[in-house]
C-alpha cells in the first residue's frame, strides 16, 4: 500500500465534495482503494482541523477522514528518527526494536471515535494557544533584523560584555511585572484554561531569563550563551559558525535528550551526554529538511506562523509516496534539494506536490500517471 499525505487544502476540497456531490467522491474513493492508496495523518492534521471556527466544518473534516478508513498515523516523527539513527548505528541495542513510520493504524470507526474527541473546548484552546506561540516565534524572526541581525551573526563576533549585578537586579525588577500584565492578557483570550498555567509559564520564563543573566554577569555573554546551548567556544569551528545553526543544532540535542529521557528511562545522564554527541541533525531526514526549508523561508523573509504547520507537514516527506503542499514549501524544497548534504532518504523521496485546488487537478495527481 502506498501512503499519500494530503495538505489540509485538499482535505477541505474532499469535504466539499463529499458533502455536495457524493456519486464523485465516491468514484474518487474507489480509485483510491482500487490503487491501494492509505491515507497518511499526523498531529497537523488533527491541529489545523481543530483550529477551524466552525463546528460543523470540523465535523464534516472528520467524516471525511472516516471515510478513507483504514488510514495510518504519525504522532512522533522526530522521536522515532532519533531512535531509527541510534539503533541503525548500533548506538542503543533493544531486544525486538524497530521503527516502522505511520505504523499507528486506524482500522474501524470506533477507533477513530479516540480522535474525533479532541474535539472538545478544552483542547480547542490548547490548540490555539499553540498557534499563537508559533506566532510569536515567527514574529521574533521578523524582528532579528531590529537586535542587529543576531540569527544570522557569526559566533565569534557575539558580544563579551558581562552585565553588572546590580543592573541585572534593576532588569528583572522592571520585567516581571510586565511579563505577569502580559501572560495574563494573552491567556485570558482562553476560557477553558487553568488559571495556575500563567503562574507556571511565568516562572518557567522568569527561570530562564535569570539563569542565562546571572551566569552573563559572572562570565560574559558569549560564554554564558555557549555555555548555556553546550558548545566549546574555543573551537575554530564553533567560532565560524552563524547563531541560528548553532541553535537548531542545540535544538536537535534537546529532542534527543527528551527522547532519551521518554523512552530509556534506564539511561543515566552520562549515557544520555554521550549519546546527544553521536548522533546529528543530518541522520534525521525528515527534522534535517523540516529545518533547513525553514531557513529558506527566514532568508526569503516568508514570515509567517502557519510556516510552523506546513514544515510539520513537510517534515514527513521520506516516509510516504506523495505529499501535497503549497507552492511556496515546494520551491523552497526543490532549492534544498540541491544541497550537499542531503541525507540518503531524501534523495529517494519524490519532491511534494502543489496543484490548484480543484477535484480534477487532484485526481490528474493521483490517478493519471
């Protein structure tokens, strides 16, 4: 069976459908199972439906789904890539392990009962909130060009200065109030929300923000941010090296660790150190391109918090036969495509697909090769 991941455009197409013109779409579904086509979901698709003002839209995207039943799922892509790269370099020996991709099967109606259940106030606000984090993310790209192009900075020419204790103090005097007003703003938006989860993100910041200062007034900044995403900043290497792949580069470590801590939970900290250290970015093929075309968007200043969910979605692309996208993603993969280092599953990997959003352009796709 071959795995087809469709974009949420064409999800919305197929309800549509479905719902306007059922003697089509039934013809549609029995090419699809005549081929031997599956459906292939991940948590996006789950997130963007749920993310939809209507309810009855949200509904009618469920059946839909329902209606290519069996389908496969894939919930933790950059876990089992950190875990495939461990096993296949004899890193971590498990008796029985192996990682198959989308191996999570949806056979009947009444499993997918589990998931229609996310449709709910609860996890409609958790979703939102979400989507409104990757939009501050993405907006704090769009402001690295005001702190002096900090991202796209050399390490070597990140700046010594220490901070004073003193000033430090009158900083974080002057901050917490203002973090305190502007969490509790921002999640007021959210009815469904416990109250105590702005203290909890609060402290967690307030943490954070005091850990990495405190340190750059005993050692400087360039040593406290070093310090802080565990690299040498001796090294010739680390020295020529820009910020921001320094930090998807600690970004990677952390999922790694993360996984390590989830799934071995046998592993002392000195097996999770030396493990961070043995695998990279470019052993996780799906992670590796999901990164790099989002560089591609930040040097095309394409700066947008639904970027978040299509690279969720790209990310997926060296564990199916097709996937669909916007023409914005597939330009910018065909430019990373061309790369040097492009790990071995992508050069296997069909390039994904952007058509006009019709029903006949969708089928030419599929169904006309």
């Amino acid at each position: 069976m071959e795995r087809i991941y469709l974009d949420t455009s064409n999800i919305a197409l197929l309800t549509r459908i479905r719902e306007n013109d059922s003697i089509r779409f039934q013809k549609f579904i029995n090419e699809w199972n005549y081929r031997k086509y599956i459906l292939a979901l991940s948590n996006a698709h789950f997130f963007e439906i749920m993310r939809h003002n209507s309810d009855e839209e949200r509904k009618a995207r469920f059946d839909l789904i329902e209606s290519f039943i069996p389908v496969r799922l894939e919930q933790r892509l950059s876990e089992n890539e950190v875990i495939l790269a461990l096993l296949q370099k004899g890193l971590i020996i498990q008796k029985g392990a192996s990682i198959r991709f989308f191996s999570e099967k949806i056979s009947s109606p009444s499993q997918f009962v589990n998931y229609r259940a996310f449709n709910n106030p609860f996890m409609r606000d958790i979703y939102n909130l979400s989507y409104d984090a990757h939009t501050t993310s993405w907006n704090a790209n769009s402001d690295d060009e005001k702190l002096g192009g900090f991202m796209s900075t050399r390490f070597s020419d990140v700046p010594d200065d220490a901070i004073p204790a003193e000033d430090l103090k009158d900083f974080f005097e002057q901050l917490k109030p203002i973090i305190n007003e502007s969490t509790k703003s921002f999640l007021g938006k959210y009815e469904n929300l416990p109250e105590e989860l702005a203290d909890f993100g609060n402290n967690f910041v307030f943490e954070a923000f005091e850990s990495f200062y405190k340190r750059s007034s005993e050692i400087g900044t360039k040593e406290a941010f070093a310090e802080f995403i565990e690299i040498d900043s001796t090294e010739r290497k680390t020295q020529k090296s820009f910020v921001d792949k320094l930090l998807n580069s600690f970004n990677f470590k952390m999922i790694v660790e993360a996984t390590m801590r989830e799934y071995f939970a046998h592993f002392d900290e000195r097996d999770i150190e030396y493990l961070k250290g043995k695998i990279s970015l470019e052993n996780c093929a799906g992670t590796w391109l999901k990164i790099q075309v989002k560089t591609q968007l930040l040097k095309a200043k394409q700066i947008e918090a639904s970027n978040e969910l299509d690279l969720y979605h790209l990310s997926h692309l060296p564990y199916v036969r097709l996937l669909f996208a916007d023409k914005r993603i597939v330009e910018m993969t065909k430019q990373v495509s061309k790369f040097k280092d492009l790990p071995k599953p992508l050069r296997k990997a069909q390039l994904p697909i952007s058509i006009p959003n019709s029903i006949e352009e969708l089928e030419k796709a599929l169904f006309h090769k």
